[in-house]
C-alpha cells in the first residue's frame, strides 16, 4: 500500500474518533487535521507545510495502533510520526511536525499572552512535554533550520479546533499529497482558500 492510502487509512480508522480523558477537544481528529491544513493554505503556506500540518497529529494513530494511551504519559507523537512519514517526505514536511510539540514549549516561554490561549487539553499536555523550554533549549530549537515553520503550525494547530467549521474534504488533502510526492522538490505552493467542503 502506498503511504497516500496508508494515510488515508489512518485516517479511516481513527480520524473520526474525539480525543478523550485530559486531551478532550471540541473537534475530531479529522476534524482538526483538516482545520490545521486549511489555516496553513489560508496563510499562503508552502504546499510542504501545508502537508505538515495535515499530517502533524498521525502520530497519535500510529500510537493508537500499537498501545493503550494513558494520559498520564506523553505518546511522544511527533517524534513517533517522523520513520513512518520519512519514506515518502522529505524534512521541509517532516521537521516542523517533529518540532511542533517543542515550539509549543517555546511560545510558552516566548510569548506572555500565548499560554492563556491555550485549550485545557494542551495545558494538560503541556506538562507531560516539560513545560515551557529553558534558555538552552531554546538556543537549540531556534537553531534548527524548520523552527519557524514549527512556529506557524503551532499556531495553526491551536487555532483549529472550531465545531462545525466548514473545511475542504480529506480527498482534498489526500489529492494534494499526492500531487507533492509527484512533483519536483522545491517552493511549491498550494491554491490558497481550498473550496471543497465536507
């Protein structure tokens, strides 16, 4: 299987599932998946980042694959995400979804206002994370090539957690990774303002 139908599948499965316990939101995983991505493509985002943030969450299905959550553990889904993406993606889609979890941590530590904005299930996480970043690790996170990137889809995976939104399809999404792994790497970039709907 291909890892387009891989994702699809994953998504297929679990995608409709609410987050429960202590990572309760008000969207689906699909739902935010697609909420995420669409907020990427409003910002004019590279079609690479883009795909990031489509696929920042999938961690969370591989680890649901394989073991019992227990919000009482950190799943470490980003870094879970990276060996089962890196067959077809190269790091300008795999760095900022490895990095979205610290760039939390660092906007934490960074900016005044950010942590009141989050949602309780992130105040939860958070935590579990190591809370917001020391002076060292922030040198070492803005010292990575895709630790702005990270920033933009953190703000973007805050944000996407409306009920009922209007969004493009998962087939948009799917289309669009497919059309990314047929193109030559580079600065592509996707329509802006996706219209299919859901």
């Amino acid at each position: 299987m291909d890892i387009v139908s891989c994702i699809a599948d994953l998504f297929e499965r679990h995608g409709g599932q609410a987050y429960e316990g202590n990572r309760r939101e008000p969207v689906s995983a699909l739902e935010h998946a697609l909420q995420c991505a669409q907020l990427a493509e409003w910002s004019d985002a590279e079609a690479t980042l883009v795909a990031a943030a489509f696929l920042h969450d999938i961690g969370h299905f591989l680890v649901a694959e394989a073991i019992t959550r227990d919000d009482r553990i950190d799943d470490r889904h980003e870094e879970i995400a990276i060996p089962f993406l890196a067959a077809a993606f190269d790091a300008s889609v795999l760095e900022p979804i490895r990095l979205h979890v610290p760039a939390k941590r660092c906007l934490v530590r960074t900016d005044e206002h950010y942590a009141r904005s989050l949602s309780p299930a992130s105040v939860s996480s958070l935590a579990l994370q190591g809370g917001p970043m020391r002076d060292d690790e922030l040198e070492q996170f803005f010292a990575q090539p895709y630790s702005r990137q990270a920033l933009m889809l953190r703000r973007w995976d805050d944000l996407a957690k409306q009920p009922g939104r209007t969004t493009p399809s998962i087939d948009w999404y799917l289309g669009m990774l497919q059309a990314l792994l047929e193109q030559p790497r580079g600065d592509q970039r996707t329509s802006v303002g996706a219209t299919g709907v859901t």
